[in-house]
C-alpha cells in the first residue's frame, strides 16, 4: 500500500517584514537577534564556522553550505549566493507523527508559521531555537576544531503533559564539485556494520570523476552516537527526487525509499522516529564529514561518533577562545570592545584565511596580497601564521619576481597579471614579522620559484598552472626580486602602475606600460627603507646603492610631481594626465594616496597634516558616517581609469566607503594626531573613523543603522555612499578590513607598539574616554596595561592593583623579562 507524501508547507513572508535588532550577549560576546512573524534581516546573517581545512557557512535561516579543502571547487553541498531566498541546501525537518505536519527547524520558507525563532552566532558555533506548542527545539552548528567533520547538534524538550511522537529527518543535497553538472559522476551507497544488514552506520557519496582534482573524495552523513541506537528505526535514501512532488514542491515521504547507487539526483537523507515523555529531553545529532577516499572517510565516521557533541562544541570553542584572548581590551564602548575582542580576529581567520568564503563570495583561492595582509593581524596572537603565509606566497613567486595574482589549492592554477602591488606585500609582511618576532632566520628560508610563460604580450593577465622551477632561493632573495621587479619609473619618476596596483579597478591606467603610480611610490618607500639595512647586513652593496637611488627618485616625484597644491594626486595615465587632481571633474581626491603619505613618512610634517585635512574636508561624509575611497565617482573620465568605471557612483571601489582605505585614514589621523596633542579635535579623529567602519557602530546609529543591513558583528568590505543606496552595506565577511580594523584599534587607538623584545605605547583616546585597558598574553605570560587619563601619582591610585607599575608614554619595556603576571599605568594628559 503506497502513502501519499506529506507536502512540507511553504510559508508565505509578510509583506513587509520589520528588520531584526540584535545584541550582544555573553562573555564572548555572542550576537543574538530574533527571526520570524514578521522580524528579519534585510539580508542574511550568517556564520562562517571553519577550521583549516573544512568548513561551512550557516545564516538565520539554516542556508549554508560546508566544502571540504576548497571553499569553490571542493564544495560537499552547494553554496547558493542568493540574499533574497537564501535557500538550504542542506535541510532539517521535524514531523508530528499524530497530526502529519511537517516543518523545517530553521526559519527558511518552510518553517514554522508565526513562531519566532531565536538565533545565536558566536565564535566557532551558532544556535537556533524556537517553540512549536509544548515541544521546545534548539540546533546547534559547529565544525571540529582538527578534523573534516561538522555537527549538527538537535535537542527536543516535550514541555506538555502528553507523549510527543515526533520524526527527525535530515537532508544533505550533495554537489561534491564546483558546479551543478559535477553531481552527474557521483556514486552513492550505504555504509553498513558488519556483517551486512546488522545496522546501518551513515551515507556514503564519492565523486569519481578525477579531472577536478578531488577524484576519490568521499564525503559521509551520519549519525553521532546520540542518536538512538536502533537499526531498525533508520530510514534513508540517496535519490533527492524522493523529497519533491510532481508539481516540484517539497515534500516528505513517509518512507525515504533506501535508494543508492549512481544515477540518482545525489543526495544524503537520513529520517527517525523518536518518542518523547512528557517532561523528557533528547539530542539527536547528524554529522557531516569528507576524507580523500571511502575508506578514509569510513575510518573518519567511525572516529567522529567516539566524540560527544558537548566534547566537540567545547573543543572548538577553547580553540578560539585560545586565540582571541591574546588581545583584549575594555574600553567605555562596549561595541568596541566587541568587535576587538572577539568578532574581527575571528573574521580573519575563519573567513578569510581557513573559509577563503563568505556569503557573497565562495572564492577558495588563496588571493596573494589578501591572505598576507589577513595574517600580519596575527604577529602577536599567532605569529607562526604569519610566517607559514610568509613561505608559501614565497612559493608562488615566478623567478623574474612578480607573482600569481591569486591561485587554486592543491592544484595551483591561478592567474599571473601585470598588477605592480602584489609581489610587494610579500617584503612589507616580511618586515612587519622580523620587526615583531625577531625570527630572522626565516630570511634563510629556501623556497622553490616557479616557472611558466610570461602573460601574452597585449593581455592583461594569463590562467594556467605552472610548474615549480628547480631554481630555489631564500625568503630574502624572494623579497629582494619583488623589490627589483618593482623599480622601473615613468616620466614623473614614480613607479609603473602597470596592470592595476592596489586598487584593481584602476587597470586601464598604465594599460600601456606608461602610467604611473603615487600610491605605490609610498608602499614601496615604507618597504626599501626596511629592507635596505637587510641588503646592508648581507653586504649586498650594489642592491644597496641601486635602491638607495630608487628611493631618492621616489621621494623626490613624489614632493614634487605628486603633490597637487593641498592633496597628494592618485596616478598618471599612459598619456601623462593626472588622476586624482583638484583640476579634474571626476576622482579629484582619492582616499589611500592622502593616507599612505602618512604612513610611509615620507614627506613633511605640513604635508601630511594637509593630506588628512584634505580627506576630511573632501572625502568624510560626516553626516552618513562615511569615509569615502574617492570623490566624485568616476563616470565619464577620459582616460578611462578601467573597469571601476563600470561601477555605478559610489558602490565599492567607485567613491563607496571601502573599508581597507578607512582604516589606513584611521590609521593616518592618528599618526598626525599624536604630532599635535593639544588639537582635541585630531585626537577625537581616529575613533571617530572606528565607528564609521565598525559594523556594530553602524548597526546601532539611529540613522544609519536601518540602511545597513548586514551584519553587525562582521566587517563589510564596502559601504554605498551615493543615492538611493547611501550607507547601504556591501560585501560582507570575506574582506581584509578586519585584519586591519582590530590592528587599527590596537595599534592607533590605544598606540600599542610591539617589537620583538619590547613594548611601548603611543596612545590616541578619544578625549571622553578615562581609561582604557588591555591585557596581552602569549606563552603562559599574562601582562596587563591600564592607561588612564592623569598625573602619574593619581593614575596609579586609580589603578587599584596593589602591585601596578609606572609605564610613561613612548617609554620602552622588555616584556620578555617580565614575570607571568604584572601591570602597568600609562597616565594620559587630562583632556582639555
């Protein structure tokens, strides 16, 4: 006798729902919020739970996928990109057995109609819970801390007075490749405990096909061991088209169908019964995984089911609570503290260097200035990181000297470009590591180049994959060709711009192998000036004069050529035009080259006072909040600086608020703040800037916050400055920014300055902030540093620690002496 499936009910949303407000909560600071009956986000809210090899993205309404080794090209089950539907594509659904309704655990279309769903996001972990009648139900996401398995932790609580008779199902389409058509060469089967038939272990789904460089791969879904262990009561299938009706709608079939093999619309669906007493609890938990082969991914399910869900949450919450709490602070802006405490360290890394994901981008590829710009924020919390990142971009560097601009793992296909910034962020973070450890041995590293056809001449970049070059060299021999790549100059005598330098929208700028570069001429003074007493040492001495000589010709372009009368132009074209000059109708100012003139020191005082003036005045957006890349937005500029143009006026590169160039200006107000300490009005700058870029600042503004709409918790990688869209979030998650903005914090707000054996501070406080506090630990030594507002004596009464000392401002301490726990108080001058 055949049963009719069971529709799973769509749920119509409002019209207009109101958006969600959430908080944060706890000592981790774990961002709450509610969802359903008429609340939600404008867009999703997601996690990015990873570890370094595995990972997946979670939103409030149970959209996500997981990939294991390659965010793009290794994906288990399919990242959708979709801020309107948001569709699952990995599913979890509860049946009343009594009354046949079914409906989703998550508050996707097919939840539960007029219930309100509570969601929690936090390090490593996020939770939904809701309330259907009596039965209360919590999920729990998270990904093991070392291993390719993730867990899906279910509780059902039967708050009534009666049995609860209930069916857990779950449901993982599989993709297991990088798009739709890879599904076509998966096969898919049970995996049983022996002999055969005794009881079924989980689901099986390997991908045979080899060509995408994940041949073998098998992923699994199964059961933890808090599942009722009852062969008998597990049904499941294989084939998705099990779930869909004949009009296409989703639907639960009473029986699964238990169908494996190829051929099949894969999926991983796993269904059981379960019998709750009236006052009873019980977890059932599914767990995901992938290993290289079958038999790998059978040893791995086996292992998986030996860890409790309590055990792997804990586990994996202790690991990022072991790096966040290298640095922390509290400060009187709890927000702040927020976000520098936990959510920006932790966006760095999930997200950027182990995801390599977020929700508007799965890119999986490693981007070579990106990933080394994400690591130089660990130098202090986990400067191993930043060296492994070191050697491995060393890795992708061709033996001319230039670099992949970006390339997939494992394989290593990527692109090779005429971009001229690139292959020069692998000596800047090579400086900032030696500045901060003192590790030089890493300089004597050998690394292997590569080797590969040059890009066709008239073509902007060449895809392939090249091969490695038996020639090896040193990490310094590898930064050294970077710089020796880089010296070539134009008419004005600053650098080429080539394909593009920082920002890749400019690619039409020195298309032509003429234009020129005035942001990269001050990226690449802060970098010889550190690297020319490391030739020195090597007693390289015709490297030493030739970029000595380099470097004079730079500063003088740039004091000269560069400067426009109040600002610092941007560029010049092929044809020697300005780009960025008080003269022209479009991008009369650009934020980076203002804010670089700063932090490389390389030009007067005056000067850099009157850049940052000159970004206030033209690019600060104070009303909105907004500091603006550039302005006005280019539209109709002829030249043609590039695709940027492309761009409509004031989204992401093209005059929006690209938060990268926000935290340099924040970056470079302090500088300039710290050269005039009676200007109140420069000392509150740099904090004002932080809470233009923050997303939990942004969030919470009375103005602001509703046109946002992204995430409060993460960084977005651009903000809209121009109508209709103005302060309008953009892409969130995978963006850099945040590596910078908890530097930012650290290193201008509170002025922390961190070498390899010492320490000192140059604070920036807002003048309404007392006292701020930060607390440094790393290797069992806990130091803490408390800079409160007033004379020496009266600071350290207000301390109230029975053994604090006197740190003076700018006055240098080894901390490697210090014992395992101490404090110290800055005073501050009283503002006035």
């Amino acid at each position: 006798l055949s049963v009719a499936p069971e529709p799973v009910p769509l749920r119509l949303a409002e019209a207009e729902a109101s958006p969600s407000q959430g908080r944060f909560t706890g000592p981790r600071s774990d961002f709450a919020f509610e969802v359903g009956a008429g609340l939600a986000p404008s867009r999703p809210w997601t996690n990015v739970l990873a570890n370094p090899g595995f990972g997946a993205l979670v939103s409030e309404s149970g959209g996500g996928n997981t990939w294991a080794l390659n965010s793009r090209l290794n994906q288990l089950t399919a990242w959708a990109n979709d801020p309107v539907a948001d569709p699952p594509s990995e599913w979890f659904l509860l049946q009343d057995r009594r009354t046949r309704e079914v409906w989703s655990l998550t508050p996707s279309a097919w939840g539960t109609d007029a219930t309100r769903y509570q969601v929690v996001h936090a390090q490593g972990l996020t939770t939904i819970r809701h309330q259907r009648g009596d039965l209360a139900v919590s999920v729990s996401w998270c990904v093991d801390a070392d291993s390719a398995v993730k867990q899906v932790r279910i509780r059902l609580e039967n708050l009534g007075a009666g049995k609860a008779h209930l069916r857990v199902i779950g449901l993982m389409e599989w993709m297991m490749g990088e798009k739709r058509s890879d599904r076509a060469t998966l096969r898919c089967k049970p995996y049983y405990v022996s002999p055969p038939g005794a009881g079924l272990i989980g689901l099986l789904c390997t991908q045979t096909e080899a060509a995408g460089g994940f041949g073998g791969g098998t992923a699994f879904f199964c059961e933890s061991r808090e599942g009722v262990d009852d062969p008998e009561g597990l049904d499941w299938t294989c084939d998705r088209r099990a779930f869909f009706g004949a009009q296409g709608q989703l639907v639960l079939p009473q029986r699964l169908g238990q169908r494996g093999g190829q051929g099949l619309d894969p999926c991983a669906a796993l269904s059981r019964p379960v019998t709750l007493r009236a006052g009873a609890t019980l977890e059932q938990v599914f767990l995901l995984g992938y290993a290289p082969d079958a038999d790998a991914a059978r040893s791995l399910m086996r292992q998986a089911r030996q860890t409790t869900a309590p055990e792997r949450e804990r586990a994996t919450q202790a690991r990022w609570d072991g790096l966040l709490g290298a640095t922390q602070v509290s400060t009187p802006d709890p927000l702040l503290d927020a976000m520098v405490n936990r959510w920006l360290l932790y966006q760095t890394v999930s997200s950027r260097l182990w995801a390599k994901a977020g929700f508007y981008q799965a890119g999986g590829a490693t981007g070579y200035r990106d990933q080394l710009q994400d690591a130089m924020a660990l130098v202090w919390a986990r400067p191993a990181l930043l060296r492994d990142q070191i050697v491995l971009c060393a890795s992708r560097q061709f033996e001319e000297g230039d670099v992949q601009h970006w390339w997939h793992a494992p394989g290593g296909a990527g692109v090779r470009t005429h971009f001229s910034d690139d292959l020069l962020w692998l000596p800047y973070a090579t400086s900032h590591y030696l500045q901060a450890t003192g590790d030089t041995a890493l300089l004597n590293q050998p690394v292997a180049f590569l080797e590969g056809p040059p890009v066709p001449e008239g073509a902007e970049d060449r895809y392939d994959t090249p091969a490695v070059s038996p020639l090896q060299a040193s990490v310094y021999e590898h930064g050294a060709r970077a710089i020796d790549h880089s010296l070539r100059v134009g008419a004005h005598g600053l650098p080429l711009m080539g394909g593009g330098d920082w920002n890749d929208g400019m690619n039409r700028v020195g298309s032509e192998g003429r234009g020129e570069s005035v942001w990269l001429a001050w990226f690449l003074c802060s970098i010889v000036t550190d690297w020319l007493p490391l030739a020195q040492a090597r007693g390289e001495l015709e490297r030493v004069q030739r970029w000595d000589a380099a470097l004079m010709g730079w500063r003088l372009a740039l004091n000269t050529a560069a400067w426009d009368g109040a600002w610092f132009k941007r560029a010049f074209f092929d044809d020697g035009s300005p780009l960025g000059s008080d003269g022209q109708p479009e991008a009369r100012i650009d934020l980076i080259a203002q804010a670089w003139a700063v932090l490389s020191g390389q030009t007067p005082p005056e000067r850099q006072r009157l850049a940052m003036d000159a970004v206030e005045a033209h690019l600060v957006d104070a009303e909105q909040g907004l500091i603006r890349l550039l302005e006005p937005p280019l539209q109709h500029a002829s030249p043609s600086a590039g695709y940027i143009q492309a761009y409509p006026p004031g989204v992401r590169e093209n005059g929006g608020q690209y938060a990268h160039a926000g935290v340099w200006a924040l970056m470079a107000a302090a500088q300039v703040a710290l050269g005039e300490p009676g200007d109140i009005h420069a000392r509150n700058t740099p904090y004002r800037y932080f809470t233009c870029l923050s997303p939990a600042h942004r969030a919470a503004h009375p103005r602001w916050g509703a046109a946002y709409g992204v995430e409060p918790y993460a960084m977005a990688a651009d903000v809209y400055s121009a109508p209709p869209y103005t302060g309008r979030g953009g892409w969130s998650w995978y963006t850099g920014a945040a590596g910078w903005l908890h530097r930012a914090a650290l290193e201008s707000l509170l002025g922390l300055h961190l070498k390899a054996d010492e320490l000192w501070f140059t604070p920036c406080l807002p003048a309404h902030w007392p006292r701020a506090e930060l607390t440094l630990q790393r290797e069992g030594r806990a130091m803490r540093f408390v800079l409160v507002r007033g004379e020496p004596v009266s600071a350290l009464a207000a301390c109230a620690e029975p053994h604090a000392q006197l740190l003076q401002v700018a006055e240098r301490l080894r901390w490697t002496e210090l014992p395992q726990h101490c404090c110290f108080v800055v005073p501050l001058p009283t503002a006035r």
